[in-house]
C-alpha cells in the first residue's frame, strides 16, 4: 500500500491543501509533501493526528478497498412496480443510498405517474432514452422528449409524468440520495 498516495487521496476530498493539512496537524508543508510522495514516513503518533484530521482512523485507512464493488450487472439491479401510479423503478446500484448519488430508471407506463416529491437539498438529473416525459416543478410542466436531458436543484415539489400513449423510460440521478 501506498501510504501517501492514500493520504494525498484523502486530503483532496477532504478539499484542502498541503499548507492546511500541515496547519491543523502542527507540521510542515513540507513534511506533509514529502509523507504524500513517500520520500518519508510518519510516526504512528504523527499518522494518527494526519488521519484523525483527515476525518478517518488507522484501521479503516489500513483497510483495504479491494472488495469494494464498481461494476454492477443486471443481477446486482432491484426492481419494483407500482401498479395504481403505472410506474417501474430500477435500482442501478444496489445501496446507493449511502453515496452521495443515486442513479435509477423509471419507466413511466402511458398515464404513469412518478411520486410526487417534495423540496429538499441537492440536485437532479435525468436523460429520457425513450417516450417523452412531463417534468413538473412545482407550478412549471416541461416537456422533455426521447434523447433530451433536464437538471435541476429541487426547490419546489417535483414530479415525472407519461401523458403520451407510448411507455416512456428515464435514467434519473439524483444527490444526495432520495429514491
């Protein structure tokens, strides 16, 4: 394992530089670039204040991503139908609830309907890749058709519709997560 390179990786999700890191953990810039290039090593006292900074601990940095799951194939999807609002939902990534965005499909059947949804922090995205679509956002109603895209934060309670007499499906992501 790349001891630096770990902490480089940390340090920029965490959104801060060299010079904050090696502020907050009474070193040096310096030292830190040197920690992050693995011309030296660390204390364990000293990679402990780093890490604990750094928003984790020495054992879940020294635990290793290996089993962590990126592709995902049809078997790993979950599916769900909702009869009385004629709509299908497909989970892309199984337990995306705890990342930061949720990818589904929704497949909105001729009359369907998506939940209606209310505001809250984020943004949304979607691409139709088949029908057309009404996006309603709170007192707005905009078409969006086959290979058109809409993003937007929801401020407003927001809904998909299908008033078309095709079915029509849509990738939507969302994020933080709410699906």
């Amino acid at each position: 394992m790349q001891i630096g390179e770990k902490i480089k990786r940390l340090r920029i999700e965490k959104q801060l530089t060299q010079e904050e890191l090696a502020n907050r953990c009474e070193l040096s810039k310096g030292f830190i670039s040197q920690v992050e290039n693995d011309l030296t090593s660390p204390s364990i006292a000293t990679l402990m204040d780093i890490l604990e900074t750094l928003g984790t601990n020495l054992t879940n940095f020294f635990k290793e991503d290996e089993n962590e799951k990126i592709t995902f194939s049809k078997e790993d999807m979950f599916e769900t139908y909702n009869e009385e609002m004629k709509f299908n939902l497909r989970w892309l990534v199984p337990n995306a609830q705890k990342n930061h965005m949720e990818p589904i499909i929704v497949k909105l059947e001729s009359g369907g309907q998506y939940i209606n949804e209310e505001p809250h922090t984020g943004e949304e995205f979607g691409y139709v890749l088949s029908g057309t679509i009404f996006l309603h956002l709170g007192e707005r109603k905009l078409k969006v058709k086959k290979g058109e895209s809409f993003y937007f934060e929801p401020k407003a309670n927001h809904y998909i519709s299908n008033e078309g007499k095709a079915d029509a499906e849509v990738i939507w992501i969302t994020t933080p997560p709410s699906f």
